[in-house]
C-alpha cells in the first residue's frame, strides 16, 4: 500500500511540475478566463510547485506528506469551483478532479 501511495504523490507532483511549468500558457489563459489576477496566479503556481516539491520530498520525509495533499487538494477543489462557477465543460473539469481524488487519498493514507 505505501508503495502506491508513493506511487499517487509522484504522479500528483509531476502533473502539478507539467501544468505550471510546461504548460504555463494554458494556465495564464485559464486564469484570464475565470478573471483571476495575476498575483493570485502566480501565487497559486508558486504554493503548487512548492507543495509538488514536499510531495515528493515526502517519500523520504513522511511527516510533510499530510499538511502538503491536505493543500493541494484545497487549490485543486478551488479550480473545481471556477470551473463550476464559469461552467466548463466536463473535459476540462477532469484532471483538477483526478487530482483532487489523489490529494483526498493520500492524506487519508497518511491519517490512518
């Protein structure tokens, strides 16, 4: 079980990595689409990357595992409410979902 666990913190960290730094244009779209500034947004990449970065740390450090996806999963339920509040489409709701389910899985891992 705990390799799986590890398994969902390198998956959540490398998508949050490709996200904000590969596909940073998409973001600043998507930002400027939900009318969020850019201080917020940057903001937002910054706490992610560095959240992303204790994810990973975690598998050798398990202490800094259940405040890290305790706050990811908060930043990923608020993209879920942008993307409820400016009506998305499914498609684009689904990977801050998937990363929710991951966020809300590892810290339960981490309670128990």
């Amino acid at each position: 079980m705990e390799t799986l666990i590890n398994l969902a913190q390198i998956v959540l960290a490398l998508s949050v990595f490709y996200v904000w730094i590969i596909r940073y244009e998409n973001v600043v779209k998507e930002f400027k689409h939900f009318e969020i500034n850019d201080l917020t947004r940057n903001f937002v990449g910054g706490s992610k990357i560095a959240l992303a970065t204790l994810l990973i740390t975690g598998i050798w450090y398990p202490s800094l595992v259940l405040i890290s996806s305790l706050l990811m999963g908060f930043f990923m339920l608020s993209a879920q409410y942008f993307h409820f509040k400016f009506k998305s489409p499914f498609i684009k709701r689904l990977p801050s979902l998937f990363l929710l389910l991951l966020s809300v899985i590892i810290a339960l891992s981490t309670i128990q």
